[in-house]
C-alpha cells in the first residue's frame, strides 16, 4: 500500500494581504455611511419630513464606532519581525 503525504505549509502575509480585512470594513463602511445619507435625503424630499431621527443617530453610532475601532486596531498593534519575534 502507498503512502501519500501532503505537505501543507501556511500561507505567508505579505503587504499585499496585510490590513486587506480593515480596507474592506472601511470602504464598506463610508459606501454604505453614504449611500444611507443619499436614502434618507430622498426620502425626506418625497414624503416632505424627517425619517426617524433615531435610526440615523445609530447608523452613524455603529459605523463611527467601527471606525474608530479599526483606527484603535492600526495605532496599538504590536509590529513584529521578519523572524517573528515581537520587538
């Protein structure tokens, strides 16, 4: 009978790769911040009053806070070397 090995090595970060979660989670964030504003500017032309001030105060809350989170993220995170020792 045959033996078969596999040789599954993980996947180097590259700067390619690097910070490619927090690039997604801010663009979709300002891309929805903006297409939100563009709704509710639409909305109060055509019925002619305010939406819910409400639901705009925690859309704002949730994705500032968001941002501001992977703003925290990028300022204290700990830079490591090539061998991967922290410094």
């Amino acid at each position: 009978m045959q033996e078969i090995t596999l040789n599954i090595k993980p996947k180097k970060v590259t700067k390619k790769t690097k910070g490619h979660f927090g690039r997604c989670v801010l663009i979709f964030s300002f891309s929805f911040i903006t297409l939100y504003t563009l709704w509710v500017m639409w909305e109060q032309h055509r019925i002619g009053s305010e939406p819910v001030p409400t639901l705009t105060q925690w859309v704002y809350s949730f994705w500032g806070i968001e941002v501001i989170m992977l703003c925290l993220k990028r300022i204290f995170a700990k830079p490591i070397e090539n061998n991967g020792e922290e410094v």
